[in-house]
C-alpha cells in the first residue's frame, strides 16, 4: 500500500464514524474494498473486524457517557431494542456474538452497540462477541471484493488460492447457519421480553375493579 500505516488508519477512522453515525452503508463499502486495499481477503477481513470492533466500542461508551440521555429516549420507542437490552444482560458474549454473525433482528445492525450500552453487560464479552462475530461477514466481503477487482481486470485467477480459500469460506458460510439458528433463539427472547413488557404495562394501565369510586 503507498501511504503505508497513514492508510490504515484513515481505514479504522473512516469505521469508526460508520459505526458511530449508524452508516451502514459506509461499513458495507469498507468490508468490500478491504481487500483489494490492503493486499488479500485476510488483512482485509482483519482490519475491517478491527475497525468495527473500535467504531463499535465507541457507540458503546457514548451511549453510557454522553449519549445516555438520548439513546435512553430512542429505546423508550423501541420495544425491540429495550427486549434486546435485557436478554443481552443474561448471557453477554453469546447473544453479542450470535447476533454480530447473524443480525436477524428488525434493527440497523450499527444500532447494536448502542442498545448494548444500555445494559450491564460488561465491555470485554461485548468487544470479544463483536470482533470475533465480524470475522466472518467481513471475510466474504473482502472476498466479494478482491474477486469482483479481479473479474473487473481481467487479472489472472490463482485456482490453488481460490480453492483453499473458497473451501474456508463455504465453513464459514455453514457456521453462519448454524449461527442464523442460534440467533432465532435470542430473536425468540426478545420477543418473549416485549410480550412480557407489554403486559405489564397493560396491568398497571387497566384500573382496579376493586377500587372505589366516588361520585
């Protein structure tokens, strides 16, 4: 690479205010251009679950410091977040991790380490579950891109490399199954969670047929 560590750290940055200002589309064209940036699927892959991972502690120590107020007023609204909150508090690291390889909830995927800060889960199982579950999204897209530039080019396709490669990718694509399956189940959490809310909250708002009543 030309501009040597200046680049990777213009890569971490620009991650970090994709994971901070919620552009998930930002985060999508780094992951991409990963690899053909920095030299291979695997550099890439490892400085995007990198960038991710500081973007997303970042989000993570705003919503606890001065962000509070505000995320504390979004999750108000949010039912589905605020049930995300409390089942990430029973087991941090696997709902952290299942839910980074397979973010099936109805929420934009940077808003995660937001709802997460609201909680008690600590921030070691959070940045472990977050870079750990990044490795394998952000390799099929360094991947995707590396393989796209080539394809563009015309370049020469290495079928030893590919194949290996191609070979640890499709592990990856069969532990994001068994992690989509997993990740139901903490979708079924959630879900139990704002049932639960929700009827609580209906018994306090329904009045007592009990109490008296005055003229």
């Amino acid at each position: 690479n030309a501009f040597g560590p200046l680049a990777i750290v213009g890569f971490l940055g620009a991650w970090c205010v994709a994971k901070v200002f919620l552009l998930d589309f930002l985060s999508l064209g780094l992951a991409l251009s990963s690899g053909v940036l920095f030299g291979g699927v695997l550099p890439g892959a490892f400085l995007s679950a990198t960038g991710a991972t500081l973007g997303s502690s970042l989000s993570f120590g705003l919503s606890r410091g001065q962000l509070k107020q505000r995320v504390d007023g979004a999750l108000a609204k949010q039912p589905v977040a605020r049930g995300l909150a409390k089942v990430v508090e029973e087991d941090g690291f696997r709902t952290v991790f299942v839910l980074r390889l397979a973010p099936i909830l109805p929420l934009p995927l940077a808003s995660y380490p937001y709802i997460y800060g609201t909680s008690n889960v600590s921030y070691a199982p959070f940045a472990a579950g977050t870079f750990l579950g990044s490795l394998k999204p952000y390799l099929l897209d360094a991947y995707l891109g590396v393989f796209s530039k080539q394809l563009i080019e015309g370049d020469a396709l290495d079928t030893s490399k590919d194949a290996i490669l191609l070979f640890g990718l499709g592990v990856l694509v069969l532990v994001g199954v068994f992690a989509s399956e997993l990740a139901a189940e903490s979708w079924e959490k959630v879900r139990a969670e704002v049932a639960a809310e929700k009827e609580t909250r209906g018994a306090e708002a329904e009045p007592s047929r009990d109490s008296p009543r005055f003229a």
